[in-house]
C-alpha cells in the first residue's frame, strides 16, 4: 500500500478529476488524502475521499466571485493574466502551501505528492519534505515550457514549417520570461523550507518525477512529450452538486442544444443571455446549465429555453444535437465524446486552444466573447444542419473515447510510488 497526497484548489474543472483519481486509488486499496480549499471538503465527502482544508494557504469558502483569488476576468491583457496567476496562486501564497504540504506529508505519511500544475508552493512543501513529485494538469498544459507546442492561450494550430516552430518557440521564451515576476516570491519560499534558490520559476518542475496530462493525447493535436510529460487521458463525469434533470418539454422532433459556459465565474452573464436570445429565435430546445455560481431567476428565458442550475450533462448530452459552450476542458471533450459538434465561445483560460482542437478537424465553429445573438443563431444552425460538423465530432469523439478507456494515472502513480522511474 502507498499513500498519496494531492494538492489542489479551486480553480474549476481540476478537482472533480483529481478526487477521481484519488478515488480509484483508495479503491486499490492504497490510502489518499486531498487538500484543497474548504468549499471542495462537501466533493471528496460524496466521493469517499479524506479531506484537509488548507491550513496556512489561502482555503476558499464558496465558489462565489468575491473569493476567487485570480479575479482574471478583470484583466484587460495577456500580461495582467500572468500576473494575476503569479500573484494569486503560483507563487504569492507559496510559502504557505509549501508550509501546509510538509506539514501534510509527515503527518499523513505521504510516499507521493501529486500537485495541481499551478501550485509551485505544494511543490516546493513536496521536495523539502522529501517526498516524491508528481504534477497533474487537467487540461492541455498550461505553462510555457515546451517550445514546440502551441504557445498556451492563443488558439493557435500545431505547428507545420520552420517558421511555425520558431514563432512559437519565441512567444513561449517571452511568456516563461512573464513569469519570472514570481521567482523572488517562490525563492522566499524556498528559503523558508531549507531550499535552494533557483535562477528560473519553471526550474521547480524538475523536482517532479512525473507530469501527467489528463486530458486526450487524441485531442491534443496527437502532440509527443517529452518526459516527464506523459498523457493518462481524460477523466470526466458529472460534478457531485449535479441534480436530476428530466427533458424540456416542446415538440420532441426539435433538436435539442445545450449550453454550458463553466461551474466558475467568468463574467460570463452577457453571453449567456446573448445565447438564450439567439435559441429563443430559433426551433430549438434550448437546455442552459448554469452551475454553483449564478441564478436561474437571473435570466429569464423564452419558452424552448429552460434555464436549470444543476442538471447532469450525463443526461443530457445523448439527447444534443448541439452545444454551444465557453468551450472549457470538460465541457468541450463530453460533448465530442457524445459526438455532438459545438459552437464554441471561449472567454479565456485554456478555452481558445480548446476551441482550436475543435475546429482542426472540423467538429464546431468558433465566435468572439462578443460574437451577437444573430451571429451565435446563425452558427448553431450552421453546425445543426451541415452533417459535416456531426461526423467530424464523431470521429474525434471515438479517438478521445479510446483514450478515456485506456487511462492510466493511478497506474502511472503507483508504479512512480514504488520507485519506477526518476525521484
């Protein structure tokens, strides 16, 4: 038996993966342990994870917009993105994760830490408690440390000449240089838990044996990755606060779209009821999924639209004959996987590169965050009546499905545990 300890926060669709994970561990019978804000403690219950509440480190109560530590829907350029990521989560409160971590290892006895892919503090508690690193990302990665992926954020395609592996290499060199700004805060850290400095934030990373990507390599432009980059496939289901849902009423011979713009706030009011308009006027089942963050009765909606708080995308999604969507990881991969083509709508995040794997191949269309309502109509019926966008969602769907049957994190990580691999 080994014991895990991950380390996240709640910054969105990475907690329910990683409690999956932990999950399946505990199934094993190795022991696990989760910690993350404590309005995450009420998701492991449900699961039959252990749960800590974050000690030291900022511990969030709710998933209101006032707690959110980034605010990055506030920023108005890429730079302040960095920012607001650095200061927040990365390395602002690096101390105090990495205070939490160590306490947590000796404690719980941890054998392996695995961390979210922002939290550099969890990573520095790991290495000074001498732990085993393990990285987890559930999403495409995020940071600029592979020069020949698509720069992160951009919604760029792979790379194909000389000129493409350049550019991209240089944007990513000037982003990792963006996020220097954090290094003097990380290196406190370090300091603080007996470490050395570093000359470079994303040198941290080398203290991890593993860094496991949860999402389709399949998707992921059938990228390859370096070690100790590795793809474990994609771990997705119904959040635990998910409620039962039975069909809208309407004429049943009506295709059913559903819309779904992120269980986080992103400012994202404007556009939702630019979609609603847009459904409403067309002969449409509409089904709006809003999650924890926003109210029903804050947008009111005509009669083929319902507008729901809670519903199981499980049940819904064998139903859509489309979904329009913010087009986060989650929510963009389940409706390829149901073979429904999208109409994405990215407001930020890794949103625009998910789009970007979408429209490659031909599964949806992508808008502007302030594409109108008539522009939003006109895409959704595009992709409801040209079958191209249907048989285009399916075949990437069926490639990302067999990923999702081969996964492999609790194997990676137990292997990684047993000393399989680089410390």
């Amino acid at each position: 038996m080994s014991r895990f300890l991950f380390a996240t926060w709640e910054g969105g669709g990475h907690v329910q993966p990683m409690l999956r994970v932990a999950r399946e561990l505990i199934a094993q019978g190795h022991a696990a342990l989760v910690l993350s804000d404590a309005c995450n403690a009420a998701d492991a219950a449900a699961v039959g994870v252990p749960f800590q509440a974050w000690r030291s480190a900022p511990s969030r109560v709710d998933r209101s917009p006032a707690t959110d530590p980034l605010k990055d829907w506030l920023a108005t350029n890429p730079l302040e993105v960095i920012q607001r990521i650095v200061g927040g989560v990365m390395c602002g409160p690096a101390c105090a994760y990495a205070r939490d971590v160590a306490e947590a290892v000796r404690a719980f006895g941890a054998d392996v830490v695995i961390a979210q892919e922002l939290l550099f503090g969890a990573m520095v508690g790991a290495e000074a408690a001498g732990a085993r690193l393990a990285v987890f990302a559930t999403n495409v990665w995020s940071l600029p440390t592979l020069p020949k992926s698509p720069p992160f954020g951009a919604g760029l395609p792979p790379p194909r000449t000389g000129f493409d592996f350049g550019f991209y290499a240089d944007v990513t060199r000037a982003t990792a240089q963006a996020f220097q700004c954090g290094l003097p805060q990380l290196n406190q850290a370090r300091a603080a838990m007996g470490l050395a400095p570093l000359g470079d934030l994303f040198d941290q990373l080398r203290a991890a044996g593993r860094i496991l990507l949860a999402t389709s390599r399949a998707f992921d432009f059938d990228q390859t990755l370096p070690a100790p980059y590795q793809y474990v496939g994609p771990y997705l289901e119904d959040p635990v606060w998910a409620e039962d849902w039975t069909p809208p009423p309407g004429d049943p011979a009506r295709p059913l779209v559903l819309v779904s713009f992120s269980t986080m706030y992103q400012a994202q009011e404007p556009v939702l009821r630019r979609v609603i308009e847009a459904l409403g006027a067309t002969e449409v089942r509409g089904v709006v999924t809003l999650g924890p963050v926003l109210s029903p009765a804050d947008f009111p909606a005509p009669v083929n639209v319902t507008v729901t708080a809670h519903a199981p995308h499980s049940r819904i999604l064998p139903l859509a004959s489309a979904v329009v969507t913010h087009a986060g990881h989650a929510s963009t991969l389940r409706p390829l996987l149901a073979g429904a083509p999208l109409v994405c709508i990215p407001l930020g995040r890794d949103q625009a590169d998910n789009a970007a794997r979408v429209t490659g191949p031909g599964a949806g269309l992508r808008l502007p965050a302030d594409a109108s309502s008539e522009e939003i109509r006109t895409a959704t019926l595009t992709v409801l009546t040209d079958p191209s966008y249907r048989a285009n969602a399916r075949t990437l769907g069926a490639r990302i499905a067999a990923d999702v049957a081969a996964r492999s994190a609790e194997r990676e990580l137990v292997a990684f545990a047993a000393g399989d691999g680089p410390e």
